[in-house]
C-alpha cells in the first residue's frame, strides 16, 4: 500500500495538547488564511492598501507581512484543512488522521460561518483589521494563553487598532462607521470561538467541505 501524505503547508507545526489551545490554534488559522489571501490580492494589484499614508501603511503591512511569515511556518491554513478532508473521503486510512483534526475543523468553521453572516458574497472587508482586532480581543482582553505562539507578545496590537481608528475619522460620513463595524464582527468571531463546543458529530458538514476559494 503506497503512503498517503498531506501538505500542511508549514514547516514547524506546533499542534496543541490541550483542547483550550487548539481554540488559539483555530484563530491562528483563520489570521493565516484571511492575511494569506488580503496580501495576494494586494501583490497582485487586485486592491489598495486601505490606509493611505505611506508611513503608516508601511508601519502596518510591514509587521502583518512579518507576522504572517510567523504563522506560516508553524500553523496550517484552511486549504490543508480542506484537502485532508477531501482525501480522507478517498483513503481510509487517512480517516483517523482527519478525525484527529477536528476539534480544529470545529472552531474554524464556527468563525467561517460568522464571516459568511457578515460576508455572504465572501469578499471580506478589511480582512487585515479584522484580523488586528480578534487577535487582540482574545489574546489582550480575554486573556488567553500565547505561551506556544509567544511571537505573538511581540505585536503592538493597540497602535495598529489606534493608526485604522485615525484614518476612519478622515473617511466620509457614509463610511465613518466602517473601523466601528468591523471592531463588533472581530467581536462576534471572538464571542463565538470561545462558546463554540467540540462534540462528536457524524452527521455534520463541515465549512472547509464545501467552501474551497
């Protein structure tokens, strides 16, 4: 029987023990994900950095473009996610593997739903701020363990939220609400992480199944 392999698409994965911290680990995939694809449409030209002071646009893509490098070389993103689902329907003895996934699978897809809520058409806005916020909420305000991923102390979370809050109040009335928003959806996939449950589910669809970008 050949050997069946996944890509994990990093290098030094740090998977947790701990149910808790796979919590973290779902909200790093899910920054991973959401920066991987803002910056490729960006370096494809396909859109504008948001902020448009150069200084600051720099100060901010500069450390999330450092901070992405980070997670990609110890956190998967989605699309292994989606791949190890997709083969293990076609060998079963990457079944058991999979199932080792999914409290992961879980959590993520609890924050995809909510974005898909936010988001139907799926073009997230601000997908880097959002990231900044959940980030934060989780790790400042609710305190939670970073002690696997302590790369994550060395972001100044409260400059890069206070540098998006200046540029909204120069932004017309119509859009002033726009960093407002978007601080109450980083919320809302903050407040849904933390009282999503894992429990075994059979019968249960996963988001990565169905939604390959």
């Amino acid at each position: 029987m050949n050997q069946i392999t996944i890509n994990n698409n990093c290098k030094n994965r740090i998977r947790p023990s701990l149910i808790r911290d796979v919590k973290t680990e779902a909200l790093l995939v899910f920054a991973r994900t959401a920066l991987e694809r803002f910056f490729k449409r960006l370096d494809e030209k396909k859109l504008e950095p948001l902020i448009g002071d150069d200084k600051d646009s720099q100060y901010i893509y500069d450390i999330l473009r450092e901070l992405l490098k980070k997670l990609q070389d110890c956190v998967v993103n989605v699309d292994y996610l989606i791949d190890l689902l997709q083969e293990a329907k076609r060998y079963p003895q990457l079944r058991k593997y999979a199932k080792s996934e999914e409290p992961l699978i879980t959590y993520y897809d609890s924050m995809a739903k909510r974005m898909e809520h936010y988001f139907p058409s799926k073009t997230t806005f601000m997908p880097e701020f959002i990231v900044i916020c959940t980030l934060s909420y989780w790790i400042q305000e609710e305190q939670k363990s970073i002690v696997l991923y302590s790369f994550l102390e060395d972001v100044d979370y409260n400059t890069l939220i206070e540098k998006f809050e200046l540029y909204g109040k120069t932004l017309e009335d119509e859009n002033k609400k726009l960093i407002i928003d978007m601080h109450k959806v980083s919320l809302d996939i903050v407040e849904t992480l933390k009282s999503t449950k894992y429990k075994m589910n059979p019968h249960r669809v996963s988001k990565t199944r169905k939604n390959k970008k």
